[in-house]
C-alpha cells in the first residue's frame, strides 16, 4: 500500500502537472461515493498549480 505521503509527493512534483493520471482503488459498496472521496483528497493535496489555469 503506497501511503498517503507519497501521494502528496507525487500530487505536487511538477514533471506531471498537467499529465492526466488513472487512479485504480479498491472498491467497496458505494464505489462512485469512494471515488469521489479519494479524488477530493488526493486533489486538496495538491499545491502547484495545472497549466494554463
């Protein structure tokens, strides 16, 4: 399991910014509500900004 830390390493490191990623979590019972919890917290994580925005 990759935690949290490396995630907000690789949220800010700017070679990916704006390089679309894919996310693949496990799934549980309300998977589009998992989803969406896991994108909002990998998303307030991030702190450089896309480009063109």
């Amino acid at each position: 399991m990759i935690g949290k830390k490396a995630f907000y390493f690789l949220m800010n490191d700017r070679r990916f910014t704006g390089i679309p990623m894919v996310l693949e979590t496990p799934k549980g019972d309300n998977e589009l509500k998992n989803d969406r919890r896991n994108l909002a917290l990998l998303r307030g994580m991030r702190k450089v900004k896309e480009a063109g925005k």
